[in-house]
C-alpha cells in the first residue's frame, strides 16, 4: 500500500484515478448538517465526497461542492464525486432519469462514479436481474457519453456480480460494501478483487459500540492513537478505500490523519475478528426490507 496522504489514489480499472479515502454522507440530514460537513472535509484535504439519491442529502452536498470550488480555486477535475441509484428507480428509462435528477441535485456536469445501490431491491425482487442488466446498459451508455466517469456497485455478493456479469460489456469498477472491524467480509472484497473492483468500505467505524472495546482501547495505548484512526487505517491496510463519516470537523480532521503509522500484522487481525461489538450484521440484499 502507497497511500501516504489524503491526494494518494487507488486506480480504477479503466485507469482513473480515485482517492485513497472517502468522506461518507450517510445520516447527514440535508441542510445545515450535511453542508457544513462535506465543506469542512473539503476545506481539510479531502477530495472523494460519496453520497446517494437515498441520503435525501445531494443538494446540500453539491452546494457544498460547488461554494468550495469557488471560493477555493481548486477545479472539479481534482475532486471524486460518487453517488448511487436507489431501488425504486432500476431499468433502462428510470436509471436515466435518475441520473439527471442527482447530476441536478449536485449542480454537475458530470459524476467521477455512479453505482447500483442494491442488487435486489423489494420492488423487484421477482425481475432483480433484469432489472440490474437494464440499469447497467443505461449506466454504460452515459459513461460512454462521458457523463459518468465510472461505474460500479454496492453491496453486491458474488452472485450478483456473477448475474451482472452476463449481460455487462463493462465490469464494475468499484464494490462498496459494509467494512469494518468484526466484519472484514474478506471473501467478498478478495473476490471482488481478483475480478478487477476496488473495494470501498463503507460504516469504516461500525457503530459507536466500537469505542467501548477493550481490544480497541488497548490497540489505541499502544499506537497513541484514537480507535477511530485505527479503523480507518485498518480498512486501508486491509487493502480496501474506507468512507469514514462525521458531522463534527475535529473529527473529520483527525479521521484523515493516518498516513504517519501502520497497523502490525497481528493486529489487523484481530480487529477483522473482534466479536461482542454489537455491530449490526450486515444486511443479506435478497432479504433488505426496501
């Protein structure tokens, strides 16, 4: 791994560059809170914001994008921006037009990666695979266009990549998935791998539980170093690109410092491991109740 800062990338299969880690937007209410966040991320380092039409969030990230981008002078080519198509809208015409709505939302011209939210969404639950084959040939066609400069999933199991992968002229570039300590899910993201994705994990801090953790509070004494770091270190050495979120801007900050320290073998494994956290499991998508 050659992350050494927050403009540190991984490379994407169609040789795009994406930064190394994420700010995540999730449980950010739109407005004020999800404003202030992304432009406090923005304004410490941070380049690679990820929201979703399902965050009911995109207006006020896109506005914090574009007032940074103003007044900052940084240009939008050294930003990443990645939001995600939401159930209610798979197949050909409406993964068009929800495009549109998010590129307007976030006052856009273009999206640096879109991605299928879920693979099996309870609207289509009797058509799933149809329905992703025809939101992927929508997806393909506008990152043809340009208009999408990467595509990819989330929270897809290798039977629905298998099933995508059928009808897919371009393969996922990118699988987010739940990463976090207790749940590496280390069979999926090698999986994903070895079929050319990067892994994002996403909920890089779990629950709150996590800070209760005498296994993690020990690891904090040795490194001096907050548990919150550790995870987010861990993820990163774990191969994957983490999405830490927070609305406080300390925390944001000391979220991205984790370039100056590494996490021994051991240790990576025992945080991968850790049982008793009260995490909630993650969600099987055939089963999720949306």
């Amino acid at each position: 791994m050659n992350c050494n800062s927050l403009t540190s990338t991984f490379t994407l299969a169609n040789g795009n560059a994406i930064p190394c880690i994420g700010f995540g937007t999730w449980q950010s209410a739109d407005g004020d809170e999800a404003y202030t966040a992304v432009l406090s991320a923005l304004k410490a380092g941070y380049r690679h914001i990820d929201t979703a039409a399902a965050y009911e969030n995109e207006e006020s990230v896109g506005k914090a994008i574009n007032d940074f981008l103003r007044e900052s002078g940084v240009k939008r080519s050294e930003l990443f921006v990645t939001t995600k198509l939401w159930n209610d809208d798979h197949g050909y015409e409406s993964t068009k037009t929800a495009i549109q709505t998010s590129l307007k939302k976030l006052n856009l011209d273009y999206l640096d990666l879109y991605l299928i939210h879920w693979p099996n969404p309870l609207k289509f639950r009797d058509c799933w695979e149809q329905k992703n084959a025809e939101s992927w040939q929508a997806m393909e066609e506008l990152y043809e266009a340009g208009t999408l400069k990467a595509i990819g999933v989330s929270n897809f199991c290798e039977r629905h990549l298998e099933a995508l992968a059928k009808t897919a002229k371009i393969a996922p570039m990118v699988n987010q998935i739940k990463i976090c300590p207790g749940q590496a899910q280390r069979e999926l993201a090698t999986y994903s791998k070895n079929h050319g994705m990067i892994v994002e994990g996403y909920s890089p801090l779990g629950t709150g539980k996590i800070f209760s953790s005498a296994d993690m509070q020990r690891l904090s004494q040795k490194y001096n170093r907050s548990i919150a770091q550790l995870c987010v270190r861990w993820s990163l050495q774990e191969g994957c690109l983490p999405l830490p979120k927070s609305v406080h801007e300390e925390r944001i900050i000391e979220n991205a410092q984790v370039f100056d320290f590494e996490l021994e073998k051991s240790d990576c494994d025992l945080i991968a491991n850790l049982t008793g956290l009260e995490i909630r499991a993650n969600r099987n998508p055939d089963e999720a109740p949306f």
